[in-house]
C-alpha cells in the first residue's frame, strides 16, 4: 500500500509541475486604475508577418484607442509595424502582487484588395488583446469581414516566452515612477486563428501559403507602472524554456519509473 501511495503522489506531482498553469484562488481582475496602476502594451510584427502582409500588399491602420506606427521603404515594402495600445485591466493575486494576465482597448485593422491567387478582398480588426500569461494565450476581440463577424475574446496566438524587468525612472527631484517591463515573444497563431485570418481577408492559394508560413508574428512589450512606488512590489512568473520542461518531464518520468520498480518488488 505504501508503495501505491508514492507512485499516486510522484504521479500528482508530475502533473503539478508540467502544467503551465497553477491554480490560484484568489486571483482577481481588476481594471488598473482600481489597482493603482497604468500601462500600455505595444505590439510589433515580425519579419515573416510583414512578409506576407507584402505578399497581399495588405494595408494597415490604427482600430480605437490604440495608436500605429507603420513604415515602408522606397519599393514600397514593410520595414516595420507597431501598434500601441493603453492598458485597461490587469489580473493579479492580491496576496503577493504577481500579474497574471492583462488587457488593453485597441488594436489594428488589416484590409486586404483583390489580388489574383492571393486574396478575393477583405477586412480584419484585431482589438482588445487580453494576455492569459499562465495560459501562455493571447486572446481578442476579433471583426472580420465575408461574413466573420465579431468573435469576442477568441484565442489567437499562443505564445512561448515571457520576461520581465523592473525599473525606476524619476519624473522631478521629488517625484519617481517605478514599473515593470514584460516581453512576450514567440507568439504562434491558433488553429482558429488561422481559419479567422484566411476568411475575413479572403486569402486565396498563395495568401494562404504566405500565412502557413508565418511561424513567429511578434512579439507584445507591455509596462506597467506605479507613481512614488520605490519598493515596486509586482511581479510576472517567466515561463520556462522548452528545455526546461524536457528536463522536468524526463526526471520525473523517472522517479515514476523507481516508483513503480519498488511497487512490483
């Protein structure tokens, strides 16, 4: 009996540890005026992304209370997008101040012209990005065209990294905002994602192979910050490597292993 009883609790425990995420009971959202914070968080296409907005020489423009930054070279090509946007609701475990998620109002609208083999026409808003950081989602408020609609909160980027950084600026002598600095990179887009893009900007053969080739589209900075906060207390979890989690899988896979060895002597 005893015996069983390890193996049930290396087994629990190795379910506890490969999980992304960590239930936490008391975790809250709130929007960041009521937590005494303020933020942004600015989007930035990726190389491939920009690529296959050339493909289909689709254009971009700033969707609500988010701001763009676009820039092309002399051709005519994509060196560049970013969109920022204001930071409305952050969720956070009141106990130890560590953020799990955020949200923001705004985002961009993509509108794609009728282009032989690449796209038959359409539009698509991408706006109200909300971040589930133990989730490792990005989830949005979706408006497409050919019939898309508005699909709210849709998951659509997954995403493989996450830092973050504190850091203290001073405003005046007697004035200083303290923050803190979070990077989420290898966004990788949902399989309904996908679907969503193909459909509301109409891709055709080429415009879809342009998007099945996008592998990374960029990458999310967002700052969140606290007016005369020195001792800035919040906090983000890093999510850990790839590696990290083979290692973790592969040791644990063999205390299960030593487990059930005893279990059968």
């Amino acid at each position: 009996m005893r015996h069983t009883l390890r193996l049930h609790h290396v087994a629990a425990a190795s379910a506890m540890l490969l999980g992304l995420a960590t239930a936490h009971a008391d975790v809250i959202t709130q929007p960041t005026y009521q937590a005494y914070l303020s933020g942004a968080a600015s989007l930035s296409f990726s190389a491939d992304l920009l690529g296959a907005l050339d493909t289909g020489k689709v254009s971009v423009a700033a969707y609500g209370a988010a701001q763009s930054a676009v820039t092309k070279d002399s051709d005519g090509f994509y060196t560049s997008v970013s969109a920022s946007a204001p930071m409305t609701t952050v969720t956070y475990d009141p106990a130890n101040f560590e953020i799990f998620g955020m949200g923001t109002s705004g985002g961009l609208t993509m509108t794609a012209p009728v282009l032989k083999s690449v796209s038959s026409g359409g539009a698509l808003t991408v706006t109200d990005l909300r971040a589930d950081l133990s989730a490792q989602t990005i989830y949005a408020t979706v408006i497409g065209g050919n019939g898309v609609g508005t699909l709210s909160d849709m998951a659509l980027w997954h995403f493989s990294g996450l830092s973050s950084q504190r850091y203290l600026r001073h405003q005046t002598l007697d004035t200083s905002i303290s923050g803190l600095s979070i990077a989420i990179t290898g966004l990788s887009i949902t399989q309904q994602g996908f679907n969503t893009f193909t459909q509301s900007l109409g891709l055709l053969t080429l415009g879809k192979a342009a998007l099945s080739g996008v592998t990374d589209f960029g990458t999310i900075t967002s700052t969140i910050e606290m007016m005369d906060a020195p001792n800035f207390p919040w906090s983000v979890t890093s999510v850990p490597e790839p590696s990290t989690h083979a290692l973790m899988g592969l040791g644990l896979a063999g205390l299960v292993v030593a487990a059930k060895r005893r279990q059968t002597r």
